[in-house]
DNA sequence: TTCACTTTTTGACCTAGGTCAAAAAATCCC
DNA sequence: GGGATTTTTTGACCTAGGTCAAAAAGTGAA
C-alpha cells in the first residue's frame, strides 16, 4: 500500500503503524460522491490519488465549486467535520479515486493520546489556512485572466480533467467569461 | 490581569500557569505597529482589548487590509510566524490595544513538551481555517452591499473605529462604492 | 452509429462597480 | 483653536465581466 503519501504526513514509524490501522480504503469513480450536502460528515479522506472537488448551491441554485483536492492531501469538508453538523457542501469525484477514510471518533482518540498526531494535525491545518489566506489575499482580486492563469501553475492536473464550469465559479467568473479568456489565450499562440 | 482571556484557551489549571510564565505583555497605541512588512514575526499576540489590522500591499501601491483581529483571539502574520521567514504583510493597531506576547522559540518547548497545548494550537487553527472557509465560500463573491451588511453583523465593534477605506479593501471593494452603499443603507430609513 | 443530453462557444447587449477629479468633512497636532 | 493633512463624499463617465439566447461541439448509453 502506497507509502509515499504516509511518509509524507511527518510521523514518527511507530505512531504511522498505529495511526493505518484505523484507516480504511475507499475507491470512487468519477462523478460519485464522498460528502452529500445535508448530511453530517463522519470520515476524513486522505487522497492516494486522483481529484475531488467541494461544491455547494449558492442562493439562485448554482453549483459553486470551491475547493479541489489532489494525491497527498486531506479532504472533507471542514466545517462538517469539526463540528460534527450536517454538511453545506458536497464533494465529488472529478477523476477515479483510491482514499484512505478515518473515522471522527478515531481521529480523536489518537488526538487525545498522541502528541505527534497533534502536532501533524497543526501541520496540515497550518498549511490549509495559510492556502486559504494566499488565495484570498493574493488571488482572488484579480482580473479574471490572472486568475485563470494562476489556475493553470498551481492545478495543472484538474485542468485536464474538470469541467470548464467547476473551473469558472472556483474562479468566481461565469463559464462564458472563461470560455473567452480561453480562446484568447490560444489565439495569443 | 485579565482571565476572561485565557479560561477561554481551553487549557488544564497547571497548564495555563505554566503558558502563562512565557507570556509578557505589551501596549500599543492607536496606529502603532505590532508587525511590520519585511521583518521575521516573531511573537504570537493574544489580543487582551482592542483591535488589530493586518494588510499588504498591492502591486499598484494601495494597501489590502485581509484581517481584522479582537479581543480572545490570536493574532501574528501567519505564514512568517510559522515559516520564520519575513512577513509581507504588516499589522497595525486600529485601537489601543493591550497584548500578551509569546515568542516562537517558547511555544515551540511548549509544543513539544504539552499534548494539551497542542490541542488548543490546533483548535484555534481549526477555527482560523473555517473562518476563512467561510469568508472564501460564503461571503467573497455576494454583490458589495451584502458584503457590507455582513460585515456590519460580524465585526460591529470595528465598524466603529476602522477607516471606511480599510473596511473597503477588506471587502474588496472601492471605498467611493462602499461610502455609496452607506449613504444608500442610510436613506432607506 | 445514433439519438438524447450536457457542456462549451459565440454574439448582442447590459450593469455593478471602477476611475478620475474636485469639494466637503473629519482629524491631527503645534 | 486654526491651519495642514487625511479621509470621505459626490458627480460624470467608463469598462470588465455578467446576462440571455441560440448554435456548435462533446459525451455516453443502447
């Protein structure tokens, strides 16, 4: 079982044994979901491969995509999770996808006894606000061509594989917009 | 001193004394500046009273404000804290504001030796990231009116003391339209 | 392969919010 | 308290990106 993603994660081998035996492995196929909206979620993924993307309804009905997650990271949808309420959103596969699941009450059980996990747990918290404030503070007040730009550096993978509109609202811009922004990027070469 | 503050910390009676032995206070006057773009941070501030601004500036000069922070939270530029490298971003006071200060070197023994302190850390980056979250996903893309009104529900206290400008660029949005959106709101009762 | 359905593209038009400049109001500080 | 400085307000105008509708291109199940 693939440990590249494992020791990626920074814990020492003797907490990496204990932590894998509460995990177990989940398979989606493209398009399934792993979080329902209304429904409370009770697993954190951590993503062997492929992508997923969180999504909800914004106030006319539309799906507004909001995060894609990639191999090697952490998905759920936060909120859901910490609190244990129903969720907002929902999140689907964009691509197959092979996850490893842990279970709410045995996430905090190894919180409540292991040091190391804590401060694993900071870890990737830490990355995930400071990627939240990056894209807040540097990305999302740009013009709509920056921003597809910067897409394209930093997701290249979901480029091939979403659809055009889950990349316009991720962006905030409408899908004719970006469809434009496409085409003057491919006649600029 | 103050511990209305630190009972909201979470922490364990033996815990918060020792925590609180790392701690040294500090005051700063209205406009001061607790963190300044450049320079590593390298104390943590819990905000004892008054309110704090961080904001950056934007490849045209104009400065971005990202965050307002009150009393009970932390407050530090994020990404230099825990990176230990220059913050490009500065933190001014909007208020007198009273602090307690913890260097990074301190909390990091803390770290290693405090499984409770370690969960507390994590909590207040649990709630950190859904507040952003939030921000990101509900609240960044509504027209500039309910941006505003929103802000008004979320941060009363600052709307009291910031400048309408800083309140705009938090919201993304000029301060000739936010002081237009305020005449609006005004007339309509 | 074809038919039904979904997604993307294109065109014509519109509007929220930006820009620029100048007046009015608020704040600072000696 | 008064003159300098900063901030907010107002008006006239502009533009990036949104809206609506219809055609074209993809996708997929039978």
């Amino acid at each position: 079982m693939s440990n590249k993603i494992f020791n990626g994660l920074g814990l020492p081998q003797e907490e990496l044994i204990v932590f894998k035996e509460s995990l177990s492995a989940r398979q989606l196929k493209k398009g399934e979901y792993f979080i329902t909206e209304g429904q409370a979620s009770v697993h954190l993924a951590l993503i062997e491969s492929g992508y997923l993307r969180t999504f909800h309804l914004d106030n006319k009905g539309d799906e507004i995509t909001t995060e894609f997650n990639g191999p090697g990271t952490f998905c759920s949808s936060y909120h859901s999770f910490y609190s244990q309420l129903p969720s907002y959103e929902s999140i689907e596969a964009v691509t197959d996808c092979n996850l490893f699941l842990i279970s709410f009450p045995a996430l905090q059980k190894h919180y409540a006894h292991s040091l190391q996990l804590n401060v694993m747990g900071r870890k990737v918290l830490e990355k995930a606000c400071m990627d939240r404030d990056y894209f807040l503070k540097r990305v999302i007040h740009l013009p709509a061509k920056d921003k597809y730009e910067w897409f394209l550096k930093v997701y290249p993978e979901v480029y091939k594989s979403a659809r055009l509109r889950d990349i316009a609202s991720f962006l905030g811009i409408k899908p004719e917009t970006l469809s434009r922004i496409r085409r003057k990027l491919s006649l600029n070469q």
